[in-house]
C-alpha cells in the first residue's frame, strides 16, 4: 500500500470543522426503523441506541432479518420514500441528521459519511468510466477543477492499492477483477475524506484472500484516515481482530455491544453465545458436531413480548418471555447487554442448569429447526415452527 | 397440526413499488438466502382489472349468446324507415345506411372478432410456445435458426403480409384466422424462449436433468409450468393485437366474407356516414373495439406484473 | 499448485469413485478455450467425504458438475465402482444417473416454484417408476422426516413458503429418494446464515450415516469443509494443489497458496490478530491463458525460474499428504492452535 504522504491534490477541509476527539462523533439514540407492508408493521430496526467516537470502529454483526443492513441505511437516511417511518435521532458531529431536509443531508453524504456496499458490481454504475465515479463527489462537493480531481482520483486509486492507476481511471467497472472494483468503490467514499464511514458486507462478495486484502486496505486507511468505520457484517471472523467494538444485533435490536476483547472474553447474551458456538472452528477435529440454534427468529411484524430471543433461547425463564429486558450496562468496561440471565453470571448459569434439568422449555425440542430466509418471508411461521422440530 | 396456508391473492391491501423497495431492503439485510419478494408479498388485484374483467366478461357473454337474445338478424332483417338513423328506443344505437341494426352487428360482430382472436391466439400459442421452449431449451444452431426467423417475422409489416395472404386464398374466416394466428407464433415464441432460456439455468432443471429426467419431461414438466404464466400474458394482449388487425382487414375489405358481420366492416360502412351526421355507425364498432382491446391489454400486464415475468421478457 | 499427477491416487478396486486426469475445457469463442479443469486426479472410499475447496474460478464446481456428467469432460477418465462413465450418453448414462446425486448452492433456484415440495421430492420416484402412488408417498414422508421436516405440513406447500434452510433439507430429500451412492454437495451452505449453516451441515452427517453415503463436498470456506471431510484436496485455476487428511493439511499445509488461504481466514477470536497476509498478492488470473509452469507462481512468494518452465507434479509430503510444488514448505502452519 502507498503511503499516501505527498498529497497536492488532497481536498481543501471539510465545512464541519475537525472533530472534537473527545465528545462522540456519531449518536444513535433510541432509533427505530418501521415499514408498513401488506402483513402489519415490520419493525426492522427498534429502538437502537450507541455512539462511536471519531476514529473508532464498530463492527455491527447479525444474521439475516437482524436489521443491521437497515440501520446502516437508517444512519444515513437512505430509506424508501414511502411506507417508512424512522424515529429516534442520529447526530453526527452534532447535528441532527434526522432533522435535516433531504439537501441539507445530501451535503452530508458522500461528504461527511459515505458508505461502501456489499456488491461492488451494482453500486457502481456500469456506464461511468470509473474516474469519473470517483471525482464526481470531490467535483460536486469540494468545487474541485477537473484536472485536480483527476489527480486526486489517481492518487486514490493508488492508495487503494490499484496498480497503474492512471490508466484504470479510464477503465469501466466491468474492465476489473470484483476485488478491483470493491477497491474501487473504497476509493470513491474516501474522495472526500468523511469523518466516518459505513461499509455493509464490504467483503461478502469476496474470495477468502481478496477479502483479507480488502479488510486489511481498510484498517489501514482507517487508521493513516483517522476516519470512524462501521462494519456491518454477518460474521463474527471478520469483526473479531478488526474492530473497537462489536453490537450484536438480533431481531432489530441491539443484544449486545461490548468491546471487543471484553466481547469475546466474556459472552454474556445467550444468543452471541449460540452464534459464535455455530461456527464450524479450525482447531476442532474433522467431523465435530456443530451446535446449532434452535428455532428460527421471530416475525418482526409480531415480536414475541419478552425478549426476542426468548423462544429459542436455551436459558429461558418465565421472565423473558413476558417481559423485554433493557440494554443495560454489566461487567464494566461498557460492556452492555439485553439479558436477565446473562451467560456467565451466577442466574443465568443456574437457569441453564434448570433447563438442561428437564423441565426445558419448547425451545429445547426444536434441535434441527431452521431459519427463514427473512422475517418477510414468516408468512407461515406460525405453521412452521413446528418444520423442524422432528428428527435429531 | 396447523392447515398449510394458501398464498390468497385478495386477502391483503394494494401494494406499491415503495412497500416492495422495504421488502427487498428488510430481506437483503444479508448473507442469508436469497428473497423471491414476488412471492413473498401477496398483492391485491387493482380496481382497473376489475373493471376490465366486467367489461370483457359483458363483451364475451354477449357474444356467446347472441343468437338466444332478442336481437334482429344483422342481414337480412332492415328497418326501411329508419336508414342511417341515430341511437333511438327502437334501434338503441341506430341503423346502417341500409337500415340494419347496428347494435345487433356489433354484437354478431364481437363473436366474430373473438373467433378470430381466440383461435388465432391459440394457434400461435401452441406453435409458438412450442418453438420459444425447444429454442431456449436446448440452445445451439436449432435456436440460431428460429430466433432468426423471429425476428425477420417480426420485423415484416404483418399487415401488409396478411393483406396479401387473404387477397391470395381468398376471404374467409378460417383464412383470416389461420393468416393471424400464423402473425401471433413469433411474438409468443419470443416471449416462451426468453422465459426458457431464464428457467432453464435454474438448478431445479439441473437436479431433474441428473435425476435422470429425460429432455421431454424436464421442458414439459419442469419448464412448461413456469414458462405458460409469461406466454399467457402475452397472449391476452395477442388476442387484442389480433382482434385490431382483424377489424383493420375488414376494413380494408380484406377480412372476413361481406356477409359475416364483424367491427371492422361495419366502421368501414359507417366512414363514407361520417359527415352525413351519422357518426354512430363507426362510433360503436370502434368503441367495441376499443374496450375489449383497453381490457385485454389491462388484464395481461396485470398478470405480467403478477408474476414478475415482465423484466427482461418483453 | 498447477500440479497434475495421479500419486494420489489409492487402491481402484476399492474407491468408488476414481477420476484420473479430469479435463474440462470451454469455448470461449475466437479460438479461445477456458481452461476450467485441467488434469486433475483424486479417488473417493467408500463412505468417505473428500473436501474439494478453493476459491472462484478454480474449477470445484465444475469438477462436481464433470463428474456428473452435466459439464462434458473433454479428457480423462471418471469411474464410478469400477465402471467408465466419461462417453457414456443417452439412455446408459441416464442408468447411472441414480447412483450419484448433485445439490446445489442457492437452495431456493434448486426447487420447482410451481411444484408442491411433496411432489418434487416424489419426482424422482416417479422418473424410475419406483413403486406405486402409496409406496412413494410414504418413502416421500420418510425422507421428509429424515431431514427434519413435518411431512403432514410440508408436502401440499410450495418451495417460496420456507426458509433457505427449509429448501436445502427439501433438496436433500429429493436427492436421497433414489438412495444415490455418490452425492456431490456444491456450496450447500454458501447461502445461508451461519446458524442454519450449522443446522445443514449437521443434518449431511447424519444423513451420510443413515443412508451410507459417499460425499463430494465442494466449497470455498475451509472451516466448513474441515468440518465435513475426511480427505480435503485444495484447487487453483482448475488444477489439484494439494490433498491430505484435514488434520494434517490444516497443520501442515505445504503448498503456499493453501497456506494463504488457511492465513486469510477470518478468525471469531479477537485475541488472534490477523496474521500478516503470506504472500497474496494480486488476483488469480484468467483461466482463457493460464500461466505456464506452476499456475500459482505469478502470486507465489516462493516462485523461481523452475515454476515457469515445468509444472509441478504431486508427489507425497506425508501419510496421504500430496503437494504439487517445487518449493513446498515445511515447516508447520501459523494457523493450528
């Protein structure tokens, strides 16, 4: 990677003005995102609150329907015009996005924040040439010359570790390899060098090493940047060696957010716990047998009651299911989570133990059950609860 | 054991592209499976196909039984005293220059444009469907060749192609019928071979193709059931294209026999009473016409729509 | 990697499925030809699962889809107990057709939507007229249950009505109804949650225990494939790089380029920070003009002048450890522990 260490063509400062390192750079507070469908309210982000400081990284991890692609999409207002509604507030820097018009927010995009898609083949437009995707942002929001954009677009593709960058900025998106064009879309949100920047399932797409490389380009821009980074994933290897912090989100909700080492030392939600243990690990023996989640998540137009998780969750008490345990602080360290019987802790492992005892609740039976595909597709969940509850 | 739950079709109110925007936003949240959101959201009919539907209903019907409703015959029964007279108590919408009632041409006249569309339809459903599925499904020099012979069909005035094979064979009802139906294959084998070739890439007709399916069954039962829904649309709005060039032979004098009654000849009849103030000769054949056209067109991009077979295909 | 070779290969009176020097090649139109499998020979025991993994474009899936004969082999052999099927066409190949069975990755595409999941999993039956109308209906309610599915609720419904997961197991069961010796699993878990992912993979153990099966398990994620096999043979732009028993390979990987694959797996443990990349660099090539020699040596930290003149050949590194590598190495992987 080139030290990007003699820039002549580097952007003139952003309006904002520098971040205050100590005060939050982004706030989430008490956000929820609703659609109304056919089926009801489905309530796809609710009520997530967090913060994240100016050059810190938040890896948001879930599995399909958790809502963290439409909280990153909720941060930065890139909704639906119709049938939405967004409550809660997100400031950044100190404004509040949510109150701001549709130009007003604009400015911000791309900007301030800008984000990076899962599938680099679609969030770039196959008809630009690829410089002019890149300096179309520095040109619109900086007020950039065409010749100094030019020059600043080589020089990020040249951090972005595209060999022979003069050329490739004349290159069309298909003319490059997926791992180019994901590169490619890396250097576009960085053009005007934002505080902050989201990236939704950035390597999914990916091959294994090209992912490490991606990965790897992003630590370190982020780091030589000072930018903050939100890293929206489903798996918990990409977040682990890679972030500040981690939230877990289940069924719209935050279960669990936690710095990372605190975070993997210690699991407290039941739910981390069971998606972590899922992974097939490299260190155990060929043939091991998986454990695996029982049950599938809930419809999010008709959330159980309690606690999300509560149906499948292998420490259940009667609590839980009638009753939604709060994202409160436990363990120091702004370890926080949703659970009234944590894992680890003296109750919660004492309610494990009740389960496994016997008196264990439906969860217990639906050792093979799977998960659908989304929360949208529930439309028989009530019949299919039961799917999979044969077998093993 | 709870009931299976049928998708209803009715049971849900009307959608919008917004609602289905959130769909795919909630769904895409990830790694997981792909969404076939077009299943997944059930959509309520819209009210223009409804309307559509009685319109087309009230068109068929009356067509159907035409000979048992108290209606004069078209030919040979004439009203003396009342030649090209306007819509009256009698004539409800009038009389021809020669005195025959235009209501009861119209309706004789439905039967015949519906023969015409419907068998025309069918017979280039059949050879098309046949011809898009063998061409998408087994590719190679057999699809080079049709796809080619598609688009030069296609591309000729059918018009003018089927002016000249009635003038050649003569006018009669089967002749038109067949020239059509011969006009209606490449559009229904275009749209069958798209869908084909979209289908057949699918792992379920690899997985009945390494089941040990033979070709025959995998086009018949696996490609067919998918493929019929995109060929049923087009065809819908085939048999209006049709029931259109039907009527615009007849009015050329070169569609069905002078003694079957039919839209076109009457509006034919009625052009030389346009500026006599008899408008209505051509007015109610037209406005047939154009209500049975409007609802065959409306009831196909509903279907279209439906099943989202639209992107791509057409 | 670009190894060829058979030294792997085992005892042929006792593998059931022996594919020596598998070549597939496409048309890529102006007389150029992608190279999708090149020479690649590997044998699989009865009742064992070889771990075929690589990345995209290295030629797994194609090697399942040859040996099924759904991708045309232009060269070399592929026996099944014994028999030759690479040739065989119409009628003979449809008769082998039932010993070896295929799923596929996206589990939703691999469904009929049109059909009822009791039908597509009685379609087999009914292609081999294999009993009467009761007989198939229980062995359909049979497979059903036996991959965790209600056959009361899940025969009259539609594949759109359940789950990614939901579909594999549908899937599953209609690959299992003509009681296949062979099945080939292409990605079967790519497309789904990791939970569900534990679920499926867990579901083809038990499966390959009760019906006897022998697996080709072909993916690109080498946890998973760790997880499932006996034997794991690692691929590069359509060639063999290396096969050994899981344990061995993951704690020994000789070749270089299995070396950075197990170094760039993301690992769910904070406290191992990711290792510096061991040699990676660039992207794999097109598969239209492989390079010569060793086709790993244009990313390959170890390459010399050898690797592009003459190609590797396997040779053994082990107990049932063969690497095609000039330069193998020897000491044992960052990765274990």
């Amino acid at each position: 990677m080139n030290s990007p260490s003699t820039r002549s063509s580097r952007p003139a400062p952003v309006s904002l003005g520098p971040p205050d390192p100590t005060l939050p750079l982004l706030e989430v507070d008490g956000l929820a995102t609703h659609f109304l469908t056919e089926r009801g309210m489905v309530k796809a982000v609710d009520g997530v609150t967090f913060s994240l400081r100016p050059g810190q990284t938040l890896g948001v991890v879930g599995e399909s329907g958790s809502g963290k692609t439409i909280l990153a999409r909720s941060i930065m207002g890139l909704l639906p015009p119709r049938n939405v509604t967004r409550t809660g507030t997100v400031r950044f820097a100190g404004h509040d996005l949510t109150a701001m018009s549709e130009r007003e927010l604009a400015h911000v995009r791309g900007r301030e924040i800008a984000m990076i898609f899962q599938d680099p083949m679609t969030s770039l437009n196959p008809v630009l040439r690829v410089g002019r995707q890149i300096t179309e942002s520095v040109r619109h929001h900086l007020g950039m010359s065409a010749k100094a954009a030019r020059a600043w677009g080589t020089e990020l593709l040249d951090m972005v570790g595209i060999p022979a960058p003069g050329l490739r900025m004349d290159d069309y998106p298909h003319e490059l390899s997926g791992g180019m064009r994901q590169r490619v879309t890396i250097a576009i949100a960085l053009a005007c060098e934002p505080k902050l920047i989201i990236a939704d399932e950035p390597t999914t797409a990916l091959d294994v090493t090209v992912q490490a490389q991606i990965l790897d380009l992003l630590q370190e821009l982020q780091a030589s940047q000072g930018m903050a980074l939100i890293l929206v994933t489903h798996d918990l290897g990409v977040v682990a060696g890679r972030t500040d912090d981690i939230a877990v989100m289940y069924a719209g909700k935050i279960v669990e957010h936690a710095p990372t080492p605190a975070l993997f030392a210690q699991m407290r939600h039941p739910y981390t716990e069971a998606l972590l243990r899922s992974i097939p690990k490299l260190d155990d023996a060929s043939h091991t047998r998986l454990e695996t989640i029982p049950g599938r998540p809930p419809d999010l137009v008709a959330p159980p009651p309690g606690c999300r998780f509560a149906p499948r969750c292998m420490l259940v008490q009667d609590r839980c299911r009638t009753e939604l345990p709060e994202l409160t602080a436990g363990g120091g360290s702004g370890h926080r989570y949703r659970c009234f019987y944590p894992v680890g802790t003296e109750i919660g492992e004492a309610a494990r133990a009740r389960n496994e005892a016997g008196a264990t609740p439906a969860a217990a039976s639906a050792s093979t059950a799977s998960a659908p595909r989304s929360s949208m597709a529930s439309r028989v969940s009530t019949a299919s609860e039961s799917d999979g509850s044969r077998g093993h | 054991m709870p009931v299976p739950q049928q998708p209803d079709l009715t049971a849900l109110p009307s959608s919008s592209s917004a609602q289905r925007a959130a769909a795919v936003l909630v769904g895409s949240g990830t790694s997981g499976a792909t969404v076939d959101d077009g299943q997944v959201l059930r959509r309520r009919l819209p009210l223009s196909f409804w309307i559509s539907a009685v319109f087309l209903a009230i068109i068929v019907l009356a067509a159907v039984t035409a000979d048992w409703l108290p209606f004069v015959d078209p030919v040979e029964d004439y009203d003396p005293q009342a030649l090209a007279a306007g819509p009256s108590g009698e004539h409800l919408f009038g009389t021809t220059s020669n005195g025959n009632d235009v209501l009861s041409i119209v309706v004789q006249g439905a039967r015949t444009s519906l023969i015409v569309g419907l068998f025309a339809v069918a017979l280039g459903f059949f050879f098309g469907g046949l011809l898009g599925l063998v061409a998408g499904y087994f590719r190679g020099w057999f699809d080079t060749v049709i796809s080619a012979v598609i688009d030069i069909l296609l591309a000729f005035p059918a018009l003018v192609l089927a002016l000249a094979i009635v003038s050649f064979k003569g006018p009669s009802l089967t002749v038109v019928t067949i020239t059509l139906g011969i006009l209606a294959i490449p559009a229904v084998a275009r749209v069958a071979r798209a869908a084909t070739l979209q289908y057949a890439s699918r792992e379920f007709v690899l997985a009945a193709r390494t089941l040990g399916a033979s070709h025959k069954r995998v086009i018949f039962r696996e490609v067919l059931p998918n493929v019929v829904i995109p060929m049923a649309a087009v065809s819908l709005v085939a048999v209006a294209v049709v029931m259109v060039a039907e009527s615009g032979l007849a009015f050329l004098g070169a569609g069905v026999p002078a003694d079957t009654p039919s839209w076109g000849s009457l509006m034919k009849l009625g052009q030389g009473q346009l500026d006599k103030g008899a408008a209505h000769i051509c007015l109610f054949p037209a406005a047939a016409l154009f209500i049975t056209v409007y609802s065959l067109n409306t009831i196909g991009d509903t279907l279209r729509q439906r099943f989202d077979v639209g992107r791509g295909v057409l | 990697m670009a190894g060829s070779g058979t030294a792997p290969l085992r005892d042929p009176d006792v593998a059931l499925l022996r594919v020596e020097h598998l070549t597939v090649e496409f048309p890529a139109g102006r007389g150029r030809r992608v190279h999708a499998v090149s020479d690649v020979s590997f044998d699989v025991y009865p009742g064992e699962t070889l771990g075929l993994v690589g990345e995209s474009g290295c030629g797994k899936s194609t090697t399942g889809r040859a040996i099924m004969q759904i991708s045309r082999p232009t060269g070399g052999s592929v026996k099944l107990a014994g028999r030759e099927i690479v040739g065989t066409t119409g009628e003979a190949l449809r008769q082998i057709r039932p010993e070896m069975q295929m799923i596929f990755q996206d589990p939703i595409s691999s469904l009929n939507p049109r059909r009822r999941v009791g039908d597509i999993v009685a379609q087999p039956l009914e292609i081999w007229h294999r009993g009467d109308a009761e007989a198939r209906t229980a062995k359909v309610r049979e497979l059903l249950g036996a991959v965790g599915l209600d056959p009361d609720t899940a025969m009259g419904r539609r594949p759109h009505q359940f789950s990614g997961g939901q579909c594999q197991r549908i899937s599953i069961a209609r690959a299992l109804a003509l009681e296949p010796t062979l099945l080939i699993c292409d990605e079967p878990v790519s497309a789904l949650d990791v939970s569900v992912q534990a679920q499926i993979l867990n579901l083809l153990e038990d499966m390959k225990a009760r019906y006897g099966l022998t697996m080709i398990f072909i993916a690109h994620d080498l946890a998973v494939v760790k997880n499932v096999s006996d034997r794991v043979a690692v691929m590069y732009l359509g060639k063999l790089c290396e096969i050994a028993p899981p344990d061995e390979l993951y704690r020994n990987p000789a070749h270089p380029y299995t070396r950075a694959l197990l170094s760039a797996i993301p690992i769910p443990d904070p406290t191992v920070r990711p290792r510096r990349r061991e040699g990676v660099a660039g992207e794999i090539p097109s598969p239209l003009a492989p390079p010569s020699g060793c086709r790993f040596r244009t990313r390959c930290p170890r390459t010399t002048s050898r690797c592009e003149t003459e190609e590797p050949a396997m040779t053994a590194a082990g107990d049932g450890h063969f690497v095609a590598c000039h330069h193998p190495v020897v000491e044992p992987a960052p990765v274990a522990g």
